[in-house]
C-alpha cells in the first residue's frame, strides 16, 4: 500500500487535496508527522523517513517518491481514472509536466525570493523576476480556466498552492486571481482544510 507522510499546513496538504480529487484516499495510508515550522515550533519526527525530515513523502514498497511535482505525477499516472494527469501519449503530457517542473524550477524560488525582498541579478538571471514569472501564468490564465485548457489538473493545483500560502504576500492580475480562486472553491479544498484542522 501507498503511505503519504503528511504534516498539516504544510507543502504536503496540496497532496492530500489531490488524493481527494483522485478518489484515492481509501489506496493511501497518511501517516502525520511533525515538521521544524518557521516559527521555531515542531521539530523533525523520527517516524518520518525523509532523509531531510520534511513532508510530503510517499512510499510504497521499497521505492519512494519526494518533492510535490514527483508525488503529484506519481499519483496522478498511478490513479488515471480520475484524469488529473495526462498520460504518455496525450497530447497535453508535454504540457503537463513542463508546469509541474516549472513550478519547482522556478515560481516557488521566485515567489519565496520576492517575499522575503531577497534581489540579485544572478537570482533573476537564474529563475526569472517574479513579474515575468507571473506574466508567465497571466499569458495563459488570461486565454484559459486552466493551465492545461478547459481541463482542470493536478498541475492547477500544485502551481496555485504559493498563492494560498502567502496570500497577498504574491500580488497578482485579475486572470491568474481568477484561477486560484476557481482552485480554491474546489469541494477538495474544503475538505483539506477540515482535514487538516
């Protein structure tokens, strides 16, 4: 069996709203954790088998999975009922797992860089100012409901979650506002939050 290690509020709760969306949540034990919390609360849990103590991690068998992009593909491919994650062969796959990388390769950098105010030409060089980036999303947003179309994904999910956390700490225009909205009025989203107290 699948087991997710979880810690509520935290990068992992978008794991758990995409295990409701999949329909999953009967295939996957969530097994909670303690995490160090950047307000010096919690602390590292010797259950969890992170190597880096952080969350989500999920296990099955002897193979593992870590970071939100490679969960998210990992579940998505592993339940495809649910058609969260376009498959090989789909036409939008391409599509899909560039915004998956995107999100880890650049707009969470550029989204923590631009809340703490932290500049540096080799940052921007590097990542892209946080302005391109979100031109990036408005690009897309502004023609679409979703990044892959009319087709609502896990990908939404993982790229919408930094403007939940920080809220209106990630200025954005009225298009992508629109979009995490549309992702945070999901019946998931919902039932996450209860979850996780």
């Amino acid at each position: 069996m699948l087991t997710l290690y979880h810690a509520p509020k935290s990068r992992s709760s978008s794991v758990i709203v995409l295990l409701k969306e999949l329909d999953a949540l009967d295939k996957v034990e969530i097994r909670q954790v303690t995490i160090p919390r950047q307000d010096g609360s919690g602390g590292r849990d010797p259950a969890n088998p992170h190597p880096e103590g952080k969350v989500p991690f999920l296990v099955e068998g002897e193979d593992h999975v870590r970071e939100r992009g490679a969960i998210m593909l990992y579940l998505t491919d592993r339940f495809p009922e649910a058609g969260l994650g376009p498959l090989p062969g789909d036409p939008a796959r391409g599509r899909y797992l560039g915004w998956l990388s995107w999100y880890q390769g650049v707009l969470e950098p550029v989204a923590i860089l631009n809340f703490f105010k932290i500049e540096h030409p080799a940052l921007d060089a590097t990542f892209r100012d946080y302005d391109t980036a979100i031109q990036r999303l408005e690009e897309v947003l502004s023609q679409q409901d979703y990044l892959l179309g009319d087709r609502f994904s896990a990908a939404d999910l993982l790229v919408a979650s930094p403007f939940a956390f920080f809220g209106e700490g990630m200025p954005r225009p009225p298009a992508v506002d629109a979009w995490v909205q549309r992702i945070q009025s999901r019946p998931s989203m919902a039932w996450a939050r209860e979850f996780d107290g």
